[in-house]
C-alpha cells in the first residue's frame, strides 16, 4: 500500500485568515498538537512576512521533531533566505516556494512571459536548493493554467531540484474529473515526474475541495496539503479529517497515512477555539451535528442499529457518540430510549401518553431536554 502524505496548512493558509492571527506561543501550541495528530508536514508560516511570522516559523522548526516543518516563500530571493533561516532549527526543513502560472497571474498580476515564468521558478527552486535539502514548488492557479504549459514549468522545477510538486487549484475553481485530468495529464506527460511526488492543494469556493483533493489523489497525488475544519482564505482549504476518514471509509484508494484519527475531535475544537474560527454545525466529521440524529425514521434506524446511518464511528474520531436529540420530528422509539436512559420504564399505553405530552412540549421547545422529560415522565409513571 502505498503512502499519502499529510502536509497541514493551518499555521500558513488557515492563519491568513482575518482574525485567525496566532502569536508564536500559540503557533508553538498548535504544532505540538498537529505532530503528536500524526501530520508528516507542518507548514508553519510565511517567514518573510512578519518578524512574529519569523519567530513563529523558528520557534515551531526548534521543537517539532517528528513532522517536517515547511516555510512558505515567493519565488524571490530574499523571502527564500528569509524562510531557511527561520527553518535552521528544524530537523526536517523544507521550503515551499513557486509563483503564478495561470494567465491571470502571468499576464496581469505579473505582466510577463511564460519563459520568464518558467526561469523564475526553476532558479526560484535552484536557489532554495543551496539553503535546504528539500524543495517543495508550487505554480500557483494551476487549476486555471493550461496543462501543456503546467507540464513544462513542473519538468523544470524538478530539474532544478524541487522534490514535491504542488499543484494548487487556489481560486477553487475545478470540477473533480477536471482537477483529476490535470493530475493525470502530468503523471503522463512529465518526463521526470517519477523524482517528485505530486501534491494537491484545493480551496472550496465551490464546496469542491476535498472532493478535488481525493480526485487527485486518485490520479496520481500522493501529498494532499489541508487544514483542521478546512479553515483558510475566502471558503477555506480542503478539510484533514474529511480527506483521511475518505481514505479510512475507501479502503480500496488503498493508501495508508499516519493521522491518529481518534484525536481529530480535539484537535478541531482546539484550533475552532485559538483561531476564533466556529465551526459550522453540520460540518462533516467535526460539526456537532455530525452525529446526532433527529428525525423519527432515523431515530428509530440508529437506535435499532447505529450503521444504519452512521457510517463513521464516533469514537473513531474522538467524539462523544451517537445522540438523538428528540425535537417535535422525533417519534416514538426515540422518546423510549430517552425514558430508558432515565431510568423509566414506560408499558405501550404509557409510552403512548407520554409522546403526547411530549410532543405539545416539542412544539414549544426547539429541543426538549431531561427536565421537560422527567416532569412528563413521573406524570406518566403515576398513571401506567
Ligand atoms: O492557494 C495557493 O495557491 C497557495 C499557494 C501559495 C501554495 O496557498
Ligand atoms: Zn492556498
């Protein structure tokens, strides 16, 4: 079985996000979480950015022993230096440097040529080469870039020396069998592509990110980059919980990866917490409605068998369990395991008043909790 590779961007992408600015303690404090997760690439920062960036990145690279620690860089010399001195400390440095590949970038951000593109980058990667060992090059909007052009400026960024491809689809833009085609079409199309892993890199403007990301990983891509809760600019990044329990649930992608899923749960309210950044309810995996059933007819399916519509074990992911939650859509069967759970044992008639009694309540209430049901129940009990 093969090996997909982890890159987490929290700490890079999810920081840039307004108001998820972290200090370098906290950066320090999400790394110890993200390493001992199993993530085998931190991306830490953007070095040149900020002197708090700086320390962030050294600070993470001096403590963080298992994962590799990654420093983002634009493919200029200066930021290049910038980031291999904040990643001396590490013990697995790796700089992430590339530049725009699209039209819109080498046209109108850059106003340049495809040539010039491709020189930039491969000295970009050469240049990064002198400072670290490893070298991962990313051709930015490479959702939105032709895929012979793509094919070229990823040739010459493995010739120059870069040993990790990435290629992003920043603006979220790709449809799954399109970001897969893309992938596909440089696993054979690129001469040396067997010396570099090829990694995707998806945002969600279109909800597509993890299904892009797991297309490409189909393809060919051996190295997802995401984020805890998909947190990141604009919709955010492809979500690390939902990609590796896609992995679990398929096990015929027949990869493997390090990530301990059983610290998923805390790993997320940790960083919904430091980041300021909530996490939707329904959010798959980590939301809290994940796994809680509110309807009748699903009620009554989990309680006689919980696969029947879960197909994630709750403790698989460090959650609490299963819950039913009993609103004025839940039905009888979950009114009975509730009384159970309460200590009443409640005969047909009995269970038939209650849910009366009990639904006059729900329709008051959004969510009917014990004290309601004790006081339903006791009057039941009176009379059963
Ligand atoms: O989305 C993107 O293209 C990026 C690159 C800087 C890797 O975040
Ligand atoms: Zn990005």
């Amino acid at each position: 079985m093969s090996k997909l590779h982890i890159f987490d961007t929290t700490l890079r992408d999810g920081e840039q996000v307004p108001g998820c600015q972290l200090k370098s303690e906290e950066k320090l404090e999400v790394a110890f979480r993200l390493e001992s997760l199993g993530v085998d690439i931190i991306e830490a920062g953007f070095p040149v950015s900020s002197p708090e960036d700086f320390k962030s990145v050294a600070l993470v690279s001096r403590h963080i022993k298992e994962s590799t620690i990654c420093g983002l860089s634009r493919a200029v010399e200066e930021d290049i230096t910038v980031a291999a001195n904040a990643l001396k400390g590490a013990v697995n440095p790796r700089i992430h440097t590339g530049i725009g590949t699209s039209e819109f970038h080498v046209k109108y951000k850059l106003n340049t040529t495809n040539e010039d593109i491709i020189n930039r980058g491969a000295h970009a990667v050469k240049f990064a080469r002198n400072l670290v060992s490893e070298v991962e090059f990313y051709a930015e909007d490479a959702g939105r870039t032709d895929n012979e052009f793509l094919a070229r400026v990823v040739e010459s960024a493995i010739d120059a020396g870069a040993s990790i491809i990435n290629i992003p689809d920043t603006t979220g833009y790709c449809l799954p069998e399109q970001f897969a085609e893309k992938i596909a079409f440089l696993v054979n199309n690129v001469p040396n592509i067997d010396k570099a892993i090829l990694s995707t890199h998806c945002h969600n403007d279109l909800g597509l990110a993890t299904a892009n990301s797991i297309a490409g990983v189909m393809a060919g891509a051996r190295q997802v980059e995401c984020t805890i809760n998909g947190i990141g600019e604009r919709a955010g990044n492809t979500s690390l919980e939902e990609v590796v329990m896609i992995i679990n649930q398929h096990q015929h992608i027949n990869l493997t990866h390090n990530i301990d899923t059983t610290q998923i749960t805390s790993v997320s309210k940790t960083v919904s917490s430091m980041m300021n950044m909530p996490v939707q309810p329904n959010k798959a995996i980590v939301g809290s409605n994940a796994f809680s059933h509110s309807s009748g007819i699903h009620q009554d399916g989990v309680i006689k068998k919980r696969e029947t519509y879960e197909i994630i074990d709750p403790a698989s992911v460090g959650a609490t369990g299963s819950e039913i939650i009993l609103t004025a859509r839940s039905g009888k069967a979950a009114l009975n395991y509730h009384a159970k759970k309460l200590g009443y044992e409640l005969d047909p008639e009995g269970l038939k008043i209650a849910y009366k009694e009990f639904l006059e309540v729900a329709d008051q209430v959004k969510k009917v909790g014990s004290i309601h049901l004790h006081k339903i129940f006791k009057t039941i009990k009176a009379y059963a």
